[in-house]
C-alpha cells in the first residue's frame, strides 16, 4: 500500500505542475498581449456606464467610473508579474551570492552574514517595507524594493546550508585541491545542484511576493489609484459588491488564480 500511495504522489506531480504551467502561460498571455490587442484604455472614464455589466462594449463589465474591467484587468495582471518577478530576481540574486559567499569564505565574513540574516528575519518583513515606501508611498520602485529586502534572506540561508554541504563532498574538495578556480566549482559543481532549490524557492516566491503587493494596495499602503492594481482594483470595488457582484470579486479571482499557478508550477517540481 505504501508503494502504491508513492508512485500515485509523484504520478501527481507532473500533472500538478503542468496545470500550473498551462494556467501560468494563459495568465502571462493575458497579462502581456491583453493590453496591446484590447482597444479599450484601462484609465478612461464613462460615468453613464457607471458598474455595467458584462456585454458587448464591456466584455467583463465596468467598474464605478465606467472604466473598462477587461483593459484595467489586463494592465494590472502584467504589472503584478513583472514587478514580482523583478522583486523575486533581485531578492534571489542578492540572497544566492551572499550566500555563496558565506558558504566558500566561511569565518568571520559567515558570522557577519549570517548575523545580518538573523537581524532582518528578526524584523517584521512588513516594517521594512513600510520603511522603504515611506519615502515615496506609492510608487512601485520602492514598493520591490522594500519586499527584495525582506525576501533575499530565505535565498541567502538556503544557499549557505545547501552550499557548505556540497562543498564538502569528496569530489568538490577534491576540485579544489587539484587547483580549479572558485569560479569553475560553482559554475558546474555547485550551481547546477541549487538551481532545482533556487527555482522552487523562487517560484512560491512570485506567488508570494503577488499576494503582497495585493494585500498592501488593498489597504492603501501600496500602489495608489488610478494604477491598474489587482489589490486596488479589489479595494475600490468592495463598496459595491452588492450591485456588481462580479465585478467586484474579479480583481481577487486573478489574484488567486495567480498565486495557485506560481504554487503549482513551483511545488510540482521534482527534487
């Protein structure tokens, strides 16, 4: 019973993952063709269609300033990819060469790191964004930036445990005892072994980092109105969710639609 309950868990896995694939690809191509191929200009206002419904000017429907919910949707799903995936990169790149770093060097430069990574895990990740966009509320480069510095500690600590372990096995220090340079061993020693961990760790980051900008704009604490924002979206729509039901709950379906492919694709991955 046992072995069947395993082949059919990873029998599972790659369908989850390629339901997450397919549904992650139509939401990019829906996020980066939509606001080329819709007519319609997410930031134009028509007062006298004012919540209309689903039709044949307004495909999903206009919001409370006749504006049109496919074109805002469209705007708002390419804007929360490309700055969480930006948010993710950064944060990933910083975290992995730090610790790499710590990992190869070891000593007092590990201890200083690693003490870094304490200090910031030990600070709310939402003070420190609060930090940041506080000198620019609203806007979006502030926005990641703030979130890559609370994110890049977990792709630090990942990299240093995963990496001081490679570099202990026999073939890795034998590498290095025959005279290959630092940056041989971690081209093809070291980083083809991270790359399946950086890339999980990045794809449930996306998904992360998705419903974050999400819940802070929802709260006014993120990107500002009139930005084509899901977690706006969802916030100015709230008040009306009793005349235009679907309307409303559209902006937190993507939301959710968005963080379930991120975790799907990301958590089907083999390890």
């Amino acid at each position: 019973m046992s072995g069947l309950a395993f082949g059919r868990r990873h029998a599972a896995l790659p369908r989850a993952r390629l339901a997450g694939a397919v549904l992650l690809l139509l939401l990019l191509g829906f996020g980066l063709l939509g606001p080329w191929l819709i007519e319609a200009d997410p930031a134009r206002q028509d007062l006298t269609a004012s919540l209309a419904p689903p039709g044949a000017r307004f495909l999903l429907g206009a919001d409370h300033l006749g504006r049109s919910m496919l074109a805002r949707l469209a705007h708002a799903v390419r804007l929360s990819f490309l700055l969480s995936g930006l948010t993710v990169a950064a944060a990933g790149l910083l975290g992995t060469v730090l610790g790499l770093l710590a990992a190869w060097e070891g000593g007092w430069l590990d201890r200083g790191l690693s003490l870094l990574a304490d200090t910031v895990l030990a600070l709310p990740g939402l003070l420190l964004v609060l930090l940041v966009i506080a000198f620019a509320p609203g806007q979006i480069l502030p926005l990641a930036c703030g979130i890559a510095l609370a994110l890049w500690v977990e792709f630090f600590r990942v990299t240093r445990a995963q990496a001081r372990s490679l570099l202990a096995r026999p073939h890795v220090e034998a590498a290095r005892l025959l005279g290959f340079g630092r940056a041989y061993i971690l081209r093809h020693l070291i980083l083809p072994e991270l790359a399946p961990i950086l890339l999980t760790l990045a794809g449930f980051g996306i998904g992360g980092v998705i419903l974050t900008i999400a819940t802070l704009s929802f709260i006014s604490i993120g990107l500002r109105p009139p930005t084509a924002e899901l977690g706006g979206m969802t916030s100015e729509m709230l008040p009306y969710l009793a005349e235009a039901p679907f309307q409303a709950l559209l902006p937190s379906l993507f939301v959710a639609l968005a963080v379930l492919a991120c975790h799907l694709l990301a958590g089907g991955r083999p390890r």
